[in-house]
C-alpha cells in the first residue's frame, strides 16, 4: 500500500492535537482541507482512526496503533530536518580537499585557519597529492573540491582559476652576486639548476615551456618538493626554481636573491576544482566562498 506521506502528518498532528481546528492552524490549512485529508487516509488504509466527539478527536485503537509508529517516523523526519538545518549552518560536517603540500602549505592554510575559526565544529580532511592524482580523487569521490596548478587534463571537472602565480630563479646571496647580468633562456643551461622532480605538474609546465625554446634543461638537482628547492637554494647550492609568491617573504628578509631573467617566465595558474555539475557539501561551498572561488567551466 503506498500512502502519500502528507495524510500521516495531517493524521499524527490531529491526533497530537486531539481537534481539527487547532491541527488546521498548525498546518497552516483550512479545517475542511484537514478533516478531508483525514477522511482519504481512513479510505486508503480501510479503517477508522478518529472518533469525532463533542470535545474534538479521541484515536480509535486501531488510530492509536498506527499513531505510536508515525509517531517515531515524525520524530525520526524532525531530527532529520533538524540535523539538515545543523549541516547548512555548519554546526557540524566535514569535507575533503586535494591538493599539494605546496599549495597547502602557502595558499591554503591562511583559509583552513580562518575557517576552522569560524567553524570548529566541522572537520577538515586534506589529500596530499599532484595535480593529477587530486582530479583522479574528485571523479571516485574520495575529495570534494582540489586545488591544482593549471592548465590541467580536467574536461569532466568544473575548473575556476583563483590565483595566479609565477615562476622565478631565486639564490643565496653569494651565488646571486656572481650573476652578472640578467640571463637568457640559454645561459640557465650552465647554471647549478635546483627543480622539483619530473613528477610533478609544475616541472612539466616547466619543462614544455622551455622545450618550445629549443632549450632542455640539465638540472643539479631535482627534489620532491617546492619547500627542498628553497631549502637548497637557501644552502647555496645552486639556482632554484620557485613560485615567487610563496618566496615572498624569504625575498624580503634577504634570505633569498630573484635572479631576473632578460625574459620573465610566464605565468600560470592555481585552479579550484570541482565534480562537474553536481552539487557540493555545504561546508566545501562555504570554504570555496571564503576564499572568493566561483565555480565555471
């Protein structure tokens, strides 16, 4: 037997009531509307559930059997509602994010921290991985919304760019100052070039770039992150390879020296992406609005 569940709650708010009129103003609908839907219940399940007395509306035994599981059901259905109404105002949840270690560390942190302040109460998983592992976690689900380094393989996703950014050559003093003037493109191929590993979507991009130069790079070193490149730029070791905006500071401190090309590389993106036109977790939303990420092809 299928029952439009609206005549259950017209059912159950009578008898929680125990009269028509005050369950009409409950339900925000006319009495005739409430005594008919209560009629049209007692037709589809073919019984009586309500004797109409001179003081409202007394459940038969068999209305009240039926009351004690709608009963449950509605409590079930309010705190469903309830938890639903907790999920939007982010009272509680959770969501994944997949990026790189880089990105976490010098793009997204400052916004996990904001965030986790304004919600503490929702949790924050973050995947570790390349570009092309977090768009692989977006299609089998196990992430929410990514961060990668753009242009990336993302057809199926939806793809936002919400930083720019840009690769420099950076050194130590010593080794800064013995470049005497701005390099070109070929000079880099005798310097002690410090990049991140082959891996990496950003060492791809870098090395496309430079092989539509005409040009292959023979690094010193290849390392497996953006924070090593520093750290042995920083030692004097060679030349690093390094996202300006994320050397920001060390640059101003006069722990690192920009080595300025005659040609500056160009730059490039990180982009936000997401499931292509499904909707997201209420918390992941409220995090892409944080950081002003607006989703679009």
């Amino acid at each position: 037997m299928l029952v439009n569940t609206e005549l259950y709650r017209v059912f159950y708010t009578v008898a929680k009531c125990g009269s028509l009129t005050r369950a009409a103003r409950e339900l925000f609908i006319s009495q005739p509307a409430v005594s008919q839907a209560v009629k049209l219940l007692e037709k589809q399940i073919g019984g009586t559930l309500f004797i109409r007395t001179a003081k409202g509306m007394d459940l038969t035994y068999e209305g009240g059997i039926i009351f004690e599981y709608i009963e449950k059901a509605q409590e079930l259905i309010d705190t469903a509602e309830h938890k639903f109404k907790q999920l939007k105002d982010l009272e509680f949840g959770s969501f994944t994010i997949g990026a790189n270690d880089t990105l976490c560390k010098n793009y997204l942190l400052k916004y996990i921290c904001a965030f986790n302040k304004l919600y503490p109460d929702v949790i924050i998983r973050i995947k570790n991985r390349t570009t092309v592992d977090t768009i692989n976690l977006l299609r089998s689900g196990k992430a929410d919304i990514g961060f990668v380094n753009l242009p990336a393989d993302a057809k199926d996703m939806d793809v936002a760019e919400c930083f720019k950014i840009h690769d420099i050559f950076v050194a130590d003093k010593k080794t800064f100052e013995s470049v005497k003037e701005p390099p070109e493109y070929q000079g880099l191929k005798e310097m002690p070039l410090i990049v991140i590993e082959r891996t990496s979507t950003t060492r791809m991009l870098l090395d496309e770039y430079f092989e539509s130069q005409k040009i292959t790079l023979t690094p010193s070193f290849e390392l497996s992150s953006h924070e090593l490149v520093v750290e042995f730029a920083k030692a004097g070791l060679g030349i690093g390879c390094v996202v300006k905006e994320f050397v920001e500071e060390d640059i101003k401190e006069g722990r690192l020296f920009e080595i300025p090309l005659k040609i500056p590389l160009p730059g490039r993106g990180i982009g936000l992406i997401t499931p292509s036109g499904a909707p997201i977790k209420f918390a992941a939303k409220r995090f892409v609005e944080m950081i002003g990420g607006k989703q679009k092809k």
